[in-house]
C-alpha cells in the first residue's frame, strides 16, 4: 500500500550478492518489496532514497562484503541476514553499534562440512584424486598404483576450534578409532577429549591437524610456520575454515621442503584466486569451497536466511543471531 507521500508501509528488503530461488520467492509481495545489488559496484549505484528506505539485507555469499562502508549506506537498516555460518565478512561490531542485528545460518550445514572435512581427510592421505590421475592416464595398465605414504590408521587428528562442526568431525573420526585432541581457547562443554590450550604444544603431540575455527583477526594466519614445524614430516593440514587461518606462503614453503607431508584445503587466503605453487603440487588435495556445497544443504541455508528476516519483520526475535548482536530478541 502506498501512502499519500509516496511512502510504503511495506518493508524494503535487499539481497546483496547473488539472488537465488528460495531468496527470491520467500518474501510475499504484499507484505515485502525485494531489491538485488549482486556486487559492490550494483550496490553503490543504488539511489539514496532506495538506500534510505532499506531495512533488511541478506548477504548471499561469503566473498560479498558487508563492511562498514557497506552498513553506513544504509540509514534504517535493522537486520543483516549472512548466508553462511562463518560472518567474517560482516562487520559484526559496527552493526553491533548501531542496533542493527545480525544472523547467519548455523547447524544446518553442520554434517556436511563435516562430511566433506572427513572426505578431504583420507582423500589427502589416501592420495585418491593422485590416483585417479593415474588411472585415467592409462598408467595402471602397466604397474599398480604406488602404496601412500599416508594413512589414516596410525595418526592422531588434532582438531583446532572444537565448535559445531569440529565435534561433528571427531564423531566421524572416533568411529573411524582416531585418536581425537583439540584445541580452543576454552575447553569445550561436554566433549571429552583432551583439550590443548597452546596450539604448538599440541601440533607437538599430534601429526594431523583438521582446522575449523571461524576467519578474521582472532585466527588470522594462526597455522604459521611454528605450528607446521611443531607438526613435523608426518604432518597433513585439512583446512576447511577460512583461508586467512593458515599462513599460505608458510604452507607452501612447508609442503615443498617436506617439513609436512601433505595439506588437504577447502578455503583460500584470495578466492577463487589458488597459488599456482599449490597448484603444482601433488602432495595436496584442492577443493573450491565446497563444504557446504550440495542442494540439499545450500536450501537449507538460503531457507534459514529467510526465516530470520522474516521473524524479525513479524515482530519476533531472530532465529539465528550472531553473539555479537546487540538483542537476543526483541
Ligand atoms: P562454532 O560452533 O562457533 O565453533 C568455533 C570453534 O572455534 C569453537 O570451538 C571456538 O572455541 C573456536 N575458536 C574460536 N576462535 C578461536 C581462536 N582464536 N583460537 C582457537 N579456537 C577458536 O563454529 P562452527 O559452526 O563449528 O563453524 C566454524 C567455522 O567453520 C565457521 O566460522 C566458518 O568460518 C567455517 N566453515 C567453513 C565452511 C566451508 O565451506 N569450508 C562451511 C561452514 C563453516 P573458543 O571460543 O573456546 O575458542
Ligand atoms: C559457504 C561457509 O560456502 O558457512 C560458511 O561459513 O564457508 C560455507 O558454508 C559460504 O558461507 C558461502 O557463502
């Protein structure tokens, strides 16, 4: 409805990246009016007056930034609903400042970032995308493919960030019988395995590391060149965090000189930007940032990201809000 000023009393919503199906149809006409800025550069050629009758955005992916230039835009912006368990892209602390609340989309992907950390775990050790090379370029038919090196039955698994998806993983891991440590920096409620408060000293006692704590400055390059050292020659990295958690030119500095073994990674300090040297090498297994990557799993998310909205704009509290956000509910 449009009232005598021009003004709407429905609700200006944004999908800031790239727009999807369940974005696109889950908010009714009558009550919502949808805009889309897939980029930066979309959203800074938005009018101010769309920008000032914003008062929700989702922000569809993790490579679209809701920095604090990005936020400022927005004069009554309330809720940013991420996509995405991981909100290191969302400036948490400025919206925190300016009352704005903001969710992302955890549990639901919970078992298949799991699934996929196990998957690159023995896909590493096992060499099977090396294999699969060998097979397809017809080399079997004259000798068997060599015995890896790598094997999952005589190492212990240090999982650094014991959180959702960590301890998801080492219940993979104990009914694989892994030995499971982990390291955090408080010990996490009801898990039982042995808790490291120093990073090295437990890169010390272990030889594989599966790295799953949140991006930004807290974690930032925290997998350096002492950590992989501490590791030792028996050493494989699974980085399914975020790329700026691990120190990339130490790694590859670390892999080339056998200081480590082997490194299986999801995530990338420069999206979708991978080191040529990384490339190369035939001790590491690369995905493109798959973890949470099937259908199944990727509706789930976009379905939270409009339930949150959603809520929030029926006068309920957020489903999903991040700690730092300023209300739990209304
Ligand atoms: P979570 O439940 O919040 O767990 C985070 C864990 O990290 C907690 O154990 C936390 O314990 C620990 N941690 C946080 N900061 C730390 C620090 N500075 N040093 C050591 N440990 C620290 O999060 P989650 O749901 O498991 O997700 C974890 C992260 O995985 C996400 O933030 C995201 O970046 C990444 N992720 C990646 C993909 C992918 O596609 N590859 C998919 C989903 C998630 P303390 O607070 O006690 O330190
Ligand atoms: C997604 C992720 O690939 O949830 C996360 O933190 O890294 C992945 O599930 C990402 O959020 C897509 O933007």
């Amino acid at each position: 409805m449009v009232g005598r000023n021009g003004s709407s009393d429905k609700i200006d919503l944004l999908i800031y990246g790239p727009s999807r199906p369940i974005l696109e149809n889950g908010f009714p006409q009558e009550k919502f009016i949808l805009h889309a800025a897939e980029t930066r550069h979309d959203l800074e050629r938005l009018t101010p007056a769309t920008l000032q009758k914003m008062r929700g955005v989702a922000v569809t992916y993790h490579t679209v930034h809701a920095d604090k230039a990005a936020l400022a835009l927005f004069p009554k912006l309330e809720i940013v609903a991420s996509f995405g368990v991981g909100y290191d892209h969302v400036d948490s602390s400025y919206a925190r400042e300016h009352n704005i609340v903001v969710t992302n989309t955890p549990d639901v992907l919970t078992e298949e970032v799991a699934d996929v950390a196990m998957g690159l775990l023995i896909a590493t050790l096992r060499e099977f995308v090396k294999a699969d090379r060998y097979l397809r370029s017809g080399q079997w038919s004259t000798q068997n493919y060599p015995l890896s090196a790598g094997s999952l039955r005589d190492r212990t698994v240090g999982i650094v960030g014991m959180g959702r998806i960590g301890q998801a993983i080492a219940r993979r891991l104990e009914a694989c019988r892994v030995p499971v440590v982990y390291h955090s920096r408080k010990p996490a409620q009801g898990v039982s395995h042995k808790h490291y408060a120093g990073l090295i000293e437990m890169a010390k006692a272990v030889d594989t590391l599966v790295v799953i704590v949140p991006g930004g400055a807290g974690t930032a390059k925290m997998i350096n060149a002492e950590v992989m050292k501490a590791l030792g020659p028996r050493g494989v990295i699974i980085n399914v965090a975020r790329g700026s958690v691990v120190d990339e030119p130490a790694l590859i500095t670390a892999l080339k000189s056998g200081t480590i073994l082997a490194a299986g990674l999801d995530v990338f300090e420069k999206e979708p930007n991978v080191p040529d040297e990384l490339r190369a090498m035939q001790n590491v297994v690369l995905l493109p940032h798959i973890g949470s990557a099937s259908v199944v799993t990727r509706n789930a998310m976009d379905q939270l990201v409009v339930d949150n909205l959603k809520a929030w704009f029926a006068g309920k509290p957020p489903l999903t809000p991040v700690v730092e956000t300023p209300v739990k509910g209304r």
